[in-house]
C-alpha cells in the first residue's frame, strides 16, 4: 500500500507492505507536503505480487498537520 497525493502515482519506494503468505501487520509513517489551499486528496492505493488472491483488512490512514508554511 502506498497513498497518492493530489493524484500523484504512488511509488514502491513510500509503500508499506507485509511479508505475505500469512496475516501481517505494519504500519509507515511520512512527512508530506500539501498544497497550501487547503483542497488535497490522500488515497490510499494497493497491489499484490501477482501471485494469487490478495486480502487487505482493517486499513486506516491517520493525517496530521503540523506546521504551516508561509
């Protein structure tokens, strides 16, 4: 999973991803910059290795802003 700003193509190099094969749990944390009129998108798009079904649950994405630049 990696997430898309403002309709950004995520990257492999953001992503936050489990070993597979069994239940995994992980979390990543980043500092972004968003756009400084207030209207940005953050979602959230996912993958699999190709390699049979892939199952995702109990997603969340938490944002917290704390600091502006002027």
């Amino acid at each position: 999973m990696s997430v898309s700003l403002n309709g950004s193509t995520p990257t492999d190099a953001d992503a936050c991803f489990g070993t597979g094969g069994s239940s995994s749990s992980v979390m990543r944390g980043l500092a972004v910059t968003l756009n400084s009129g207030g209207s940005n998108t953050v979602v959230a798009k996912y993958k699999s290795n190709g390699l049979g079904a892939a199952f995702f649950a109990n997603r969340w994405l938490f944002a917290l802003r704390y600091a502006n630049v002027r």
